[in-house]
C-alpha cells in the first residue's frame, strides 16, 4: 500500500526543464490556473521530452523562478530585480500569464513607481492631436522641436533659479535699469513707493516672464490629458502646478497687502520649488527619490537611534557642566543644539564643553553618532545601484527591440 502511494504521489509530479535548471512541480498547484501554458495539461503537452520524462522550456531562469513563484503563492506577481521588465512582461506573456492576479502590495509599489517616475500615460487620447500633444510635452525624443523645447525649459528654470540668488547681492538690486541706492530696501517690496506696487526691478520682471513660461507649458500639458484627473497622477505635473500657483498667490498678497513681509518673505521662498520641475527631466533625481521611500524602515529607524542618543549626550553634558562657572550649557534642550551638531560631527563650536567628563561625553557621542548615520547608508547605496542597474538594463532591452524612435513613439503613446 505505502509503495502504491508513493507511485500515486510520483504521478502528481512533473518535472520542469527551464535552459538547464531543474525544477520538479505538483500537478496540483499548476493546476490553480487552469487557462495558463503550465496550468493546462494540452498546453504544456507539446513541450514534453519522452526521452527525459520531462517538459523542456528554453526560456529565461532567473525569470521562471518569479512564474513558479505565481503558482505557489495563489498569483502573486514579483518581477526580481535582476530581471529587466521587457524580459519579466516577455516571459509572462509566454506562459499565458495575466496581471489581473497581481498582488495588491506589488500594484501599489509599481503605481508608486509610476507616480514617481512619471510613467503614467492618459487612459485613452481619442484625439489625434491629443496623442500628438502629449508626446511632444512628455516624450522629447518624439521629434527635433519636442527635443528643443525640453532643453529651452531646463534652461528657463536654471535661469530662473540663478535669478532668484542674484536678486539678493545688493550691489544687483537693479530698479528702472540702475542699482538700488538705499541699502535697507528690500528687493521683494519697494516700501517707499506707496503708489507703485510692482516698481521697475529687472529681477522681478524677468521671474515674471519665467513664470509666464512655466505657465504656458503647464497649460498645454494639462490640454493634452482628455481625463484632467489623471494630469495629478505624476509628481512632476502636481509640481508645475504647485508652483505657478505658489507664485500667483505671490503675486495677489503683493498687491493687497504690499506691507505684509513676513508672508510675503514665506512665500518667495516657497517658490523656489521651482528647482523640483528639474524632477521631470532626471532620471537619476528620480532614482534617488525612490530609494529613499524604499528605505523608510531605514530612516525610521536611524531617526529612533538620532533621538536616543540625543536625549541621552544631551543630559550626560548638562549634568557633568551643572554648576561649572563658565558652563553653556543651561538646560537639557539647550543642549539639543550641541548634541545635534556633535552626532552629525559638524561641530560649530558655539557650545563646548569645558570639563573633561564633559569632553570625553562629547567625544563618545561623536563617534557614536558617525556609526548610526553611517551605518544605513550601505543599504541606501546598494538600493541605489540596484535601480540604476535595473534603468541600464531596461535602457538596453528597449534600445535592442525598437532601435527606431518612431516605432518606440508609437508603441509608448499608443493607447
């Protein structure tokens, strides 16, 4: 009886050849997904080797593993990250794989990606020229002029930015074409002019004319999506927007309330967020900004161990300086500042300990605080290689498959 089970349990059994690696399944979980190549026994029949007593695919290993892993887990989709997402699509494309399986925690994190890379395109361009109008804003290597004014754009926001930190030299301050004469004037608001509110500053009227650009280009970006909701669906658009906004509502405290400065001052500030539609245009920049959402366990957990040993070097200093004549150290958050600055080892030098327990917690804390900071940043490096890797591959597989940037045009745009 035990041999007559164990013949019925080798039946159950197949093996699976894949270039070499050998795998051996139960019938039973293929068979969960009846409409794919290895759930459906006619499939998979023309793949068999009778010689072998096996079924033979001359497909991608690396990539088989995340299939079998399909089927194991009840249609839980991971791509490795070795695996580029041509080959990984390619691949479940062969064994008749659908993605309408795929687990809810990977969705999320490739809508994410998404969000973040800006990779979604509109649901559906039933226009033709709305299809023509997106890719020219979204796909530079569409044509020549696409390219140019991409190039334009970045140029407008450098510009720009480098205007917003010259405007702050005194010797630059130009108003009606010469430099500013009174030193306590402020280049935001001229508050000696009560019947000029925009006075003639050079700076203000070329942030003008940037701005007038950026709002240009958001306007025919947000034209070239049919479903105007799906414009928020990528941080690079939510940016433009935020940051014509941003500027208008400068522009309309200014003229109501031209003395009210600290807003004023807070919202010239804001924006410079203008240096994040840099976003759009890097790939890198995106790269780096998705690492650190990957490793928000890490930051979490180095900002825990941060507040640690601040609290702690901060009380171990207060009490070793307590009652020391020349002691600057008052408090226990007065001493935040100093244990900040040791941990990070910057070290301004503004607050010092004089005694030697207070030097040597100083000591202790510095080199503790070089451990706790460095120590995440080797996980950090290795997520980042990982992407930029995993970009040069995808880079080469679509460089291989569609050499002509027509048909890569058309085959990303086509909806």
């Amino acid at each position: 009886r035990k041999a007559r089970k164990e013949e019925r349990k080798m039946a159950d059994r197949i093996t699976l050849n894949v270039s070499g690696a050998v795998f051996e399944v139960n019938v039973e979980v293929l068979q969960r997904f009846p409409q794919t190549l290895l759930g459906s026994r006619c499939k998979r029949t023309k793949y068999y080797d009778s010689a072998r007593n096996q079924y033979f695919f001359d497909r991608h290993r690396q990539a088989f593993e995340a299939i079998l892993f399909y089927y194991q887990s009840n249609g839980r989709i991971l791509c490795p990250d070795n695996v580029p997402d041509k080959v990984f699509a390619e691949e479940m494309a062969f064994f008749q794989i659908s993605t309408k399986h795929q687990d809810v925690r990977t969705d999320s994190a490739e809508k994410f990606e998404a969000f973040m890379m800006n990779q979604r395109a509109p649901s559906r361009l039933s226009h033709h020229w709305q299809r023509k109008l997106w890719e020219f804003c979204e796909i530079p290597e569409s044509n020549l002029f696409a390219r140019f004014v991409s190039i334009f754009s970045q140029i407008i926001i450098y510009l720009s930015i480098a205007a917003t930190c010259l405007e702050t030299i005194d010797t630059l301050r130009m108003y009606g074409g010469y430099p500013e004469t009174e030193p306590d004037s402020s280049p935001l608001i001229e508050e000696n002019s009560k019947t000029q509110v925009f006075p003639r500053n050079v700076w203000f009227s070329f942030d003008i004319a940037c701005f007038g650009w950026f709002t240009l280009e958001c306007a025919i970006r947000f034209l070239a999506f049919p479903n105007k909701l799906e414009y928020f669906e990528t941080l690079a658009n939510c940016i433009d927007v935020l940051t014509v906004i941003i500027f208008y509502i400068f522009l309309i405290v200014r003229v109501t309330a031209p003395k009210a400065v600290l807003p004023l001052r807070i919202l010239r500030f804001l924006t410079i967020i203008r240096i994040f539609k840099l976003f759009r245009y890097s790939k890198r920049m995106k790269i780096f900004v998705l690492t650190l959402a990957s490793g928000i366990r890490e930051l979490c957990m180095l900002l825990v161990f941060c507040v640690m040993i601040l609290i702690l070097s901060s009380s171990a200093v207060y009490y070793a300086e307590d009652g020391l004549d020349n002691s600057q150290f008052y408090s226990i958050p007065d001493a935040f500042w100093w244990s900040i600055i040791t941990i990070t080892t910057i070290g301004y030098g503004d607050k010092v300990p004089i005694s030697p327990s207070g030097k040597f917690i100083g000591g202790m804390c510095a080199v503790f605080g070089a451990l706790i900071i460095a120590l995440p940043l080797f996980r950090f490096a290795a997520h980042f290689r990982s992407r930029l890797d995993h970009l040069s591959n995808k880079n080469k597989i679509q460089s291989y498959k569609a050499p002509n940037k027509k048909k890569l045009m058309e085959g990303f745009g086509r909806m």
